[in-house]
C-alpha cells in the first residue's frame, strides 16, 4: 500500500494542475476580449491622431 500512497500527491496535483490550465484556456478571450481590443483601437487611434497633428496650427 505504499505505493498507492507515494502515487497520491503526484496524481492530485497533476488533476489540480490540468484544471488550472483549462480554466485559463477557457477564460482567455471571449465577449470581453473584444471590448478589450477595441479599447486598444480606440486608444491607439488618438494617440495616432494626436501625433499627426500639425503643432504650428497651419494645415
């Protein structure tokens, strides 16, 4: 029965692990990861028209 007992531990943390790595998997991307990236448009285009403005007021 020492066996079982030494194959225990290992086996819990590798179902516990495996869980771990699908919640993540599963919690990558999704409706709120393309509100994110839309937020990072967003932002990337003002800052992309805010530097391409002309500085002296002439066009």
């Amino acid at each position: 029965m020492e066996y079982v007992s030494a194959l225990v531990p290992p086996v819990v943390m590798a179902v516990f692990f495996g869980g771990l790595i699908v919640t993540i998997v599963k919690t990558q991307g999704g409706a709120n990861k393309a509100k994110e990236d839309a937020a990072v448009d967003a932002a990337l285009a003002r800052a992309e028209n805010t530097r391409q403005a002309p500085r002296d007021g002439t066009a």
